[in-house]
C-alpha cells in the first residue's frame, strides 16, 4: 500500500515499525570504472559467487546489508541512506549505486568458445516478469588478457526469448570484483558505458527473467558471474571525508519498497584511479500497517 500522507509516514516511526542498520566496505585498490563492492571485505563480509558453476542461484538477505525481518503482509521501504568515504583514503570521484542482487549465474568461463548453457535451477525470488531487473557482468577472478567479446541468450520482461547485442570486454575485465560493461572495442569501462554499469539488451527491452546461454566469441580469459539486479537508489560523490545521503521526501520521488529477501548490496564506479579507501554508511528502513 504504501503511505499515503506524511502523517501516516510519521505515525510509523513513532510506533517503532523502522529499523536502523549500519555496514563498512574495504576495498582493495582499484582503477577507473564499475566494481561490484559485495565482493569487498568488511561487513557485510564479502560474496564470492560461490556456487555450482552455470547454475541459478540467490542470496541470503541475511548476508546482506540487513533492512530487517520479512514484514508481510506489510510493505517495507527505503526511509535513509547515507555513506561517508573514510577520511584517510583517496577515492576518485564517482557514484554508488544501491542494489537488489535478485539472482546470478556463477563460473562463466570467458575461455571457453563453445555456448555455455545455463541451468535455471531456481527462477526470479522477486520482480518475478523481470520488470526493470537488468544484468550485471562481474569478473570473479582475475586474467592476464582482455578484449574479449560475448553474447547472452535471456527471456526479456514479456516472456520472449531474444539474444543481447555484443558486449566488449575492456581492460579493466582482468581484475577480480570488476564489472564488465556495454561499449565497443578499444574503450575503458569508465569513459564508454552508455548502458551504464549493466549489460545491453536487444532494442526496447526492459528488463530480464532469466538467462539461457552464453557464448563468447573472442576469449578473454578469467571467469564470469551474470548477476540479476534491481538497482534503487543512486548516489553520487565528489570528494573524501563528506556524506552523502538521502531521504524519503527530499532524496528521490516516490517511495522505494525493499522486498522480503532482498540481498541488498552496492556497486560503485570511479572515475578515478583510487587506493585505501573505505566506506562507511547506514540505511533505514520502514514499513506501513499492511491493510
């Protein structure tokens, strides 16, 4: 349902239906682009694709950025984020970007020319048409090459079954933690990313169900994790030592639920390259009366 009223909104925090939660990510140096930071260190601690290669699988909410306890038949949203670079380290200016890890395929090896076929074991846990829920491509170990190419087969958000445009590999696909994203030959991951930090789909496409294949056509070498994600919130930072946040009501328009089970976790791109650094922050969550 939703609050309709700031009054209701205000209601629910003085009846204590809000949680409060707090976590730190320690990354290792990086370069210029897109990383996955729920392969970082610190709490949460880090997530490693681990799983039986080729096949779908989830996240545990438990092992996320923790919003709190399943609320149904209430409605549980995004009430405040913030996040502060440690004051000792030296990030380059960029964005994190808040997300809902729905589902991901693990050990795509980006070696191998033959189509890789995968395995949906287990199908969409939430956003069940694929509404809004794109791919994200994450190097989960690191390779000596790059400029690799490949393409997907995947059911788009109306059932339909269409193959992705081809996506590049760029320099930066041979770290671990790295994510790969739709460019063209010859063009790093931070200054050429029209799709932003996810992966193209065919012409009008809106979101993704599930993946059926993956074929690379040029190897790149290192292995692969296609991530399903839902992204909620975008931040944006320019400079060390300062917060970033935002609320309901000033932050963004709308309200931005947080489903029962989400993995919530975050990505970030820098625009610079950057060492030492380390990000500290908090959300909170609230949730209405669920009539």
């Amino acid at each position: 349902m939703g609050f309709r009223s700031v009054k209701q909104y205000a209601e629910a925090w003085d009846k204590g239906r809000h949680h409060t939660a707090f976590f730190r990510k320690v990354p290792f140096s990086t370069n210029n682009g897109y990383y996955d930071m729920s392969m970082y260190g610190g709490g949460p601690p880090a997530n490693y694709y681990a799983s039986t290669p080729l096949e779908s699988a989830t996240l545990s909410q438990l092992k996320g950025i923790f919003h709190g306890d399943d609320k149904a038949p209430s409605k549980k949203y995004l009430a405040r984020i913030s996040i502060c670079c440690d004051p000792l380290s030296t990030p380059g200016a960029g964005n994190i970007m808040l997300c809902d890890y729905v589902m991901y395929y693990p050990f795509i090896d980006m070696d191998d020319l033959s189509t890789q076929e995968l395995t949906n074991s287990v199908t969409l846990p939430r956003y069940e048409d694929g509404e809004g829920v794109m791919v994200m491509a994450v190097c989960t170990s690191t390779s000596v090459s790059s400029g690799g190419n490949f393409s997907f087969e995947y059911v788009n958000q109306s059932g339909v079954t269409k193959t992705s445009p081809t996506i590049y590999c760029p320099p930066i696909s041979s770290l671990t933690s790295s994510m790969i994203v739709s460019g063209s030959p010859g063009q790093g991951s931070a200054t050429y990313a029209p799709t932003g930090p996810f992966l193209a789909l065919a012409a009008g496409d809106r979101g993704v169900r599930q993946i059926n294949s993956v074929t690379f056509a040029v190897a790149n070498g290192g292995l692969l994790a296609l991530v399903l994600i839902k992204p909620l919130v975008n931040l944006f930072h320019n400079e060390r030592n300062v917060q970033i946040e935002k609320e309901i009501g000033s932050g963004w328009s709308g309200q931005v639920e947080i489903k029962d089970g989400a993995y919530l976790n975050l990505i970030r791109r820098s625009q610079a390259q950057s060492s030492s650094l380390g990000f500290t922050g908090m959300i909170e969550t609230i949730w209405d009366e669920g009539t």
